[in-house]
C-alpha cells in the first residue's frame, strides 16, 4: 500500500484498538469513509480487503463490513507500522508492475523494498446437490504440472468481483452459477506481492453451452468433495484461491456437522 492507503489502515486499526469501533459494530457505509477518510474507493477497497484478510474486519453481504465478535484472542496493540517514504516504479505493462519503495521498519534503517503489483481476482466454489465442487483439470506453464483448479480471474474495471466470479465461471466450464456468496478476502503473498483475492461460494448453477474462454478451459469436471482432502495431499489442487475456497467450505461442514465435536 501506498502512504495514503496506509494512513487510512493505520486510522482504521486506532478506530478498532481504542474502541471507537467495537465488536460486533458496522462500519460506516463505503461512500461515508471515502468522504471522511478522504480516500478514493478502489484504494479505499484494498484497505479493507487488507484488515478482512487480517481477522480484523468481516464482511456481511454485499460491500458491508463488521467488527468479528466471538473471538477470544484480542488485537494486539503497542506495535508500529513500517513508514514508507516513497516509491518508484521500474517496470509497468497492462499485468504487472513492479515497484521500489522506500520503507522504514521500526527501529530499523530505511532500505529499498520490491513490490508487485498484480491485478484483482475472484474465484468461485460452485456446489451442486450431490456434494461435488466444479473444478478443471488443467496445465500450468510456470510449474510446468497439470492440477485441479477452480474457476475465477481478474475483475475488470467498473465490475464487481461477485460479477466477475460469475462471468468467470460461465466463460470458462459454460456453467452459470444462480447466485454467489462472498466469503473471503485475502492476499496471498503479503510480503512483496499486492493482489487482492476475494473468494465466493455458489450453491446450485446452470449448464448454458460450451466454454467460451479456451485459453483458460480446461478438463471441466464436478469433484466429490470427500475427494478433496486426498487431492490436496497429492499435491493436485493448484493455487492458493482455490485452496482457500476449498477450506473454507470442508472447515464450514465440519463445523456444521452434529459430529464434528466428537
């Protein structure tokens, strides 16, 4: 993040250390903290994505944000964020870019530090009624390596990223998801790399035709989920979106089922 959208993070997290934002509070609506923290809403969306992907924030619906409560550990407090003075760019084409920044780690000296810059991605779980997730079989050129993969790419401009799971979906198996349920944001390499990932959920879709992507199309099955654990062992299930949904979803039957404390 840059120093703006590092301001407003810093000014969110006091908000939730001195109470000013209690457990279980909503917080004000996207276009009120825009006008009050004097934030744009694209960066004042990875500020948020940010503190959900942290535990600090949740999200309730669409674009609506809460303090968890139920939590038993509390935030810690006293620490200090690193201080960033500027940054440049190095490289930069319609993908990727690739910055350096200059960062002050507290009690540390200041040092230049690589950032990626990567778009923003939605991926989609999408269930049927007999307990099989829609996934594809396809291969990867970097780890040069086929794996099971679930559906999702980048949200285009002015889209939402519940739009682009189910545009994603649609292109690349030719299913059309009924609806989708967001339940997750998160970045999946925090220590240089910026792209925020945000991970939906779809009970139920329908089979509209051939895929449309075929760039991206791959073997296009619906996996039982009782397989998923030992795919995952195998090493067969690529990236971390669709390990993240994948969890998510085993994580909330086992909690669901009347037999999980046993």
């Amino acid at each position: 993040m840059g120093p703006k959208t590092t301001k407003v993070y810093e000014t969110i997290h006091e908000w939730l250390a001195t109470g000013e934002l209690a457990p279980g509070d909503k917080l004000p609506s996207e276009r009120r903290l825009v006008e009050q923290l004097s934030i744009g809403r694209t960066a004042l969306r990875q500020v948020l994505a940010r503190l959900v992907s942290e535990g600090a924030l949740e999200v309730r619906g669409r674009s609506s944000y809460r303090v968890p409560d139920g939590v038993g550990v509390k935030t810690p407090g006293g620490l200090e964020p690193w201080r960033i003075h500027g940054e440049r760019t190095v490289y930069d084409n319609r993908w990727v870019k690739l910055d350096l920044w200059d960062v002050e780690p507290p009690g540390m000296k200041r040092f230049e530090h690589h950032v990626v810059r990567l778009h923003h991605v939605a991926i989609a779980a999408v269930l049927d009624d007999q307990d099989r997730v829609l996934m594809m079989w396809r291969y990867r050129f970097v780890p040069k390596r086929f794996g099971w993969e679930l559906p999702g790419g980048i949200v285009d401009e002015g889209e939402s990223p519940a739009d682009t799971a189910i545009r994603e979906v649609e292109e690349e198996t030719g299913w059309r998801p009924k609806s989708v349920e967001h339940v997750v944001s998160y970045q999946p390499m925090v220590g240089m790399v910026d792209s925020p990932h945000d991970i939906f959920v779809a009970r139920g879709a329908e089979h509209v035709g051939s895929p449309t992507d075929l760039e991206e199309a791959g073997h296009i099955e619906w996996v039982p989920l009782a397989d998923i654990p030992a795919l995952m062992a195998r090493g067969d299930l690529m990236g971390s979106g669709t390990l993240v949904a994948l969890l998510h979803i085993l994580a909330s039957r086992r909690k669901q089922s009347p037999t999980a404390s046993n």
